[in-house]
C-alpha cells in the first residue's frame, strides 16, 4: 500500500532546484578530486622526505650501527603513519596519504621499504602512543627499548627528537596542501 510519505511534490520550480542540486553535487565532487589528488601528493612528499632521510642517515653512518638504523626507519614510517592521522580531514584523506607513501617508498627503495614496516615494532609504538599522556616521551623509552639501550637517556632524547621532528614535517605539508584536519 502507498503512503503519503511516498508522494513528493515538485516546487514552483522543479528544472531549477534540479540544476541546482546537480551544481551543488558537481562542486562537492570536484572538491573530494582535489582533496584525493593533494592526500596522495602529501603521501608522496613525506615519502621523499623520509627517504631522503634514510639514505642521509646511512651514508653518514657508514653501517656502524645497523640496528639503531633500522629502529630509526621505523620510527619514522610509524610517526608518517601517526601524522596523516592527526592531521589529515577525514579518514578517506588519511587512507589515501598512507597508500601514497607506501607506494613511493616501495617504488623508489624496494630495501627501505622492507626496512620500515616491522608490525612488531609497530604495535610496541601504538601502545606507547594510545597511552595518551607524554606521547612524545613514551615514543622516545619505547625507541630506546627496540634499540637495546632501554633506560638510556641520550637514545629516549634522540627518539623523543625524531618523532617530533618527523610529526612537524607531516603537519607542514598537510597544511601547505590544506588538508589539515580542522
């Protein structure tokens, strides 16, 4: 059986509140193009940032400590991970930034990419991170931890120092391309 409630009217004007609406589709449309081509461009730029980073560190280092190299990718990919959640709009945005970062570093640096996506280290980062409280200093302990030198102070400083700054790179591109969260 029909009710009213199935029954619409059309307007004084039904062609203009059609045209209308289809402006309004056509203009949120293009806006959520322009956010997915700037969340991949973010994802992109991070990338190169982090990968510029990897290949600064191990040239300097000359492989005198592989392991604090490896822990340091990670904290970076992790913090990359953590930024595009903070600071991007939606979690669509977010989704398409991290594709986008993988994707590059996979393409670019088949080894780093390898290097940097340790689940395991991962979860011991979240857990630091869902704490809440001195995000930045339980960061640092659980970097120096997955280095081997838990308790260490100048390893928690320098992965206090990392997160910060890798957290403030994210967050300046995300805002360059506008696509920080509001």
């Amino acid at each position: 059986m029909y009710h009213d409630d199935d029954i619409k009217i059309a307007g004084d004007r039904p062609s203009r509140d059609i045209e209308r609406n289809k402006n309004i589709s056509s203009e949120t449309d293009s806006a959520n193009y322009k956010d997915i081509q700037n969340a991949k461009q973010l994802g992109e730029v991070v990338a190169l940032k982090f990968i510029a980073d990897a290949n600064e560190f191990s040239k300097n280092d000359e492989g005198n400590n592989f392991d604090m190299m490896i822990q340091r990718r990670l904290l970076l990919s992790f913090t990359a991970t953590i930024g595009f959640e903070q600071y991007c709009s939606d979690d669509t945005v977010c989704g398409i930034a991290q594709k986008s970062f993988i994707d590059t570093v996979k393409a670019r640096d088949k080894e780093l990419y390898k290097t940097s996506s340790d689940t395991g280290a991962f979860s011991f980062y979240y857990l630091a991170y869902r704490r809440g409280s001195e995000i930045d200093r339980r960061i640092g302990q659980t970097f120096a931890m997955l280095c081997s030198h838990d308790g260490d102070p100048v390893y928690q400083e320098l992965g206090e120092a990392l997160y910060c700054w890798f957290l403030s790179v994210v967050r300046k591109a995300a805002d360059e391309l506008k696509l920080l969260s509001k």
